[in-house]
C-alpha cells in the first residue's frame, strides 16, 4: 500500500519475499462469479507484487453439471452444490458470496462464525433488519468483511473523492445520481426471474442499481439524514421462467428519491430498469462552492471537471479530464497514460484491497465498503420504500 496515494501500486519487477496463498470459496458461478474470478486469477501477476496469491479451493452452485463445469473453466480445485459443504474445507479462508440476494445472510454469517473473511456481492441483504443481523455477526468475528460496491474502486471516483476531501470544491451543494437501464422493457420479453420476486431479491431497481448510488453518496458527500421518494411497477405479472402461466411483479421497477445530507447538501436519487437505449447509464454531478464534477460509467476513464472563476467568462465550463496517469489511484498497475481500462478492472482494484486488509490486518474502511457500509445502504434503501408506501419524507435511522 503507497503511503503517499493510499493504494496498492506496481513497485518493480521482482517482489520481496513470497506472497502468501489465500485460500477462497466462491458461491456463485454466473455474472459475479465470472467477474470475481477473472480478478482472482489476474492479481498475481497485473498487481505486482500481489498482496497475496488467491487460490481458487471452491466453487457453489444449485445445479451440478454447471457447476462442475465452472470449476473446469475457471480452474477451482472442487465444486460443491451446497454452500455448507463447501465451507467446511478447511483450505477456504476467504468466502466469496456472489449468490442471489436471498443467500446473503445464512451463508456469510456461517463463514464468519467458522472464522473465514467474507466478500458480499450488493445488495448486502434484502433489508435493513437482515443486513443489521449480518453487520453484527462480522463485529463478534475477528474476519475481514467487506460488501462489493466496486464502484468505490473506480480511479475516477477515487479521484473524485480525493478532490472532495482536500477542499477543492469547498461547501458541497448538490449530490445528483442517475443509474439507468433497459433490459426489462416489454420488448425483451424478460421472465420473472429471481430479480422481480421480492422473496429473492427484496426489491428491485432500488437493491439492484439504486443501491450503488445510495453507496457511493455516502462515500463521497457524507450521510444521509432524510429521504423523499416514489417507486412503480410497470409491468405487474409476467411469464414465469418454467412456463405454465404467469408470476406477480412484486418489487419495483423504478425510483426516484430526494435525499438530504447531514452536511447541509441535498441531492436526487434515480434508477430504473425501463429506460430505452440505456445499457449501463450510471451518472454522477456534484455541485460545490468552488467547482462541480461531472462523471459517466459508459465514460469511465474519464471526469468532466469545472472550477469556478478560474477563466475568463467567456471560455468557463466543464473540462475532460482523462484519468489515466500514473499518479492517478490505481493507474502504477496498468498502462502508459491513455491506454484506458475497463469495467472488469474494479474487481481486480476490489479484490486487491481487500486481499491486502486480510494479510496486512488493516481496516477495510475507509475506501472499501464493510458490512456496516452494506447495513447502512441497506437502511437508506428500506427508508425510500417507506417514503414510497407512505407517500411522505421520512427520516433515516441507523
């Protein structure tokens, strides 16, 4: 870890003395489980020298044939179709939980109490009151917990972040989130798969996309006091997966909040899953005393940057600022400057921090998100579907 830049960098060819093997368990073998373990298997050699070599002991899922199959292509030792087998070898220190949300508490609070650190996909759980039951099962266990708010790992929200707390900006004003995509419109035709069934998921575009935004507000502007919010359900039922009839849509399709900081700054929160031609449109404005930041996920190497009254009237706005010098977080471990990276490279940034908290026993906090981090999302989330129901402001309450 760089003393001066606070992240783990490249510092040479040869590393000093040998890594140590972290052993690691994975539940979960889809979309998070892939991008887990492409970091897993790049560490070693991209983040040199590596804090640690994670060895991949196992890997969990429901269905037997693809599972083994996961262990094939991605080259874990053993493949499991119960998770509480899985955790007891022994050679597994590290438990990876890229499973649905419904799989979150029981799993990670085992491997906690056998004493193995934890990484939690996000949502932590699918309300506050589960993800209060996970936070203090990780304060009773001496184990490294972190939730995977991968954007936190991004060079230029890190940057950003680095901006905010130097003074840049001075007075922090308005903190303004977007995170917008499409693939549940009726044209996709999407079945009620476990992401429309509160019973799995707990909610929907609010857990699935709203919660990285609530999370990187209070990383970057502070905590949240109030909220004001609206949710809908476009679509009420839909074709069950198996087939034989159909399922109802019981989690929301959209929200749109107002949120208010406990520093004064006020701010709006949106996410849907119903917005034509957007993919993965997540968007971030903060407005301060002394300049404004602009960021774009499609755009991530990248910050629009303004500071007030730095040029004459008549050439003043918004600048591009590429973030991809080496002095930038992050950057000593890739390429020359403008040789930008991409979305898989946050979880190798996640892992790594993460993997250098375990073998150094240093706190997660403050730029990777613990299990207090998840709870306190969890409770922002479980505020906005009040104010929704409700249909008044409500107040935050950790």
């Amino acid at each position: 870890m760089s003393e001066e830049t606070g992240f783990t960098t490249m510092t040479g060819g040869k590393a000093r003395g040998e890594a140590p093997e972290i052993g690691v368990g994975m539940l979960g073998y889809a979309f998070m489980g892939k991008a887990h373990t492409n970091a897993y298997k790049t560490i070693p050699y991209m983040i040199y020298p590596p804090p640690a070599i994670p060895k991949l002991v196992g890997i969990c899922g429901l269905v037997e044939d693809e599972a083994a199959e996961a262990a094939r292509r991605y080259g874990y030792e053993n493949y499991y179709t119960d998770w509480r087998k899985m955790l007891e070898n022994d050679k597994i220190q590290l438990f990876d939980n890229g499973g649905p949300n419904d799989i979150h508490p029981e799993p990670c609070i085992t491997a906690m109490q056998a004493g193995k650190h934890v990484i939690c996909e996000k949502p932590m759980a699918r309300n506050a009151e589960e993800a209060r039951q996970m936070l203090e099962a990780a304060q009773k266990a001496s184990v490294k917990h972190m939730v995977a708010f991968n954007y936190r790992f991004l060079p230029a929200i890190c940057q950003a972040k680095k901006l905010i707390e130097s003074g840049a900006l001075g007075q922090i004003y308005h903190f303004r989130a977007q995170y917008l995509q499409e693939w549940i419109m009726p044209h996709y035709g999407t079945p009620r798969i476990w992401r429309l069934d509160k019973e799995s998921a707990g909610s929907g575009a609010l857990g699935d996309l709203g919660a990285h935004i609530i999370d990187l507000g209070r990383f970057l502007i502070g905590e949240m006091k109030s909220v004001s919010a609206v949710t809908r359900t476009f679509i009420e039922e839909r074709p069950l997966p198996e087939g034989g009839g159909t399922g109802k849509v019981d989690v929301d399709d959209a929200f749109v909040a107002t949120v208010e900081f406990e520093n004064g700054a006020i701010g709006t929160l949106e996410a849907t899953r119903f917005a034509g031609g957007r993919k993965n449109h997540q968007v971030l404005e903060i407005n301060g005393e002394k300049g404004s930041i602009y960021f774009d996920l499609e755009r991530m190497n990248e910050l629009q940057v303004f500071w007030v009254g730095e040029e004459p009237k008549e050439t003043q706005g918004f600048h591009n600022v590429l973030i991809s010098e080496a002095y930038h977080p992050w950057w000593e471990n890739w390429w020359p400057h403008g040789h930008i990276i991409g979305w898989e490279h946050l979880f190798i940034h996640e892992l790594t921090h993460f993997l250098d908290c375990i073998v150094k026993d240093i706190d997660v906090a403050p730029w990777g998100a613990t299990f207090k981090d998840g709870y306190y999302a969890a409770v922002v989330c479980d505020a906005i579907l009040e104010s929704a129901d409700l249909r008044k402001h409500v107040d935050i309450q950790y």
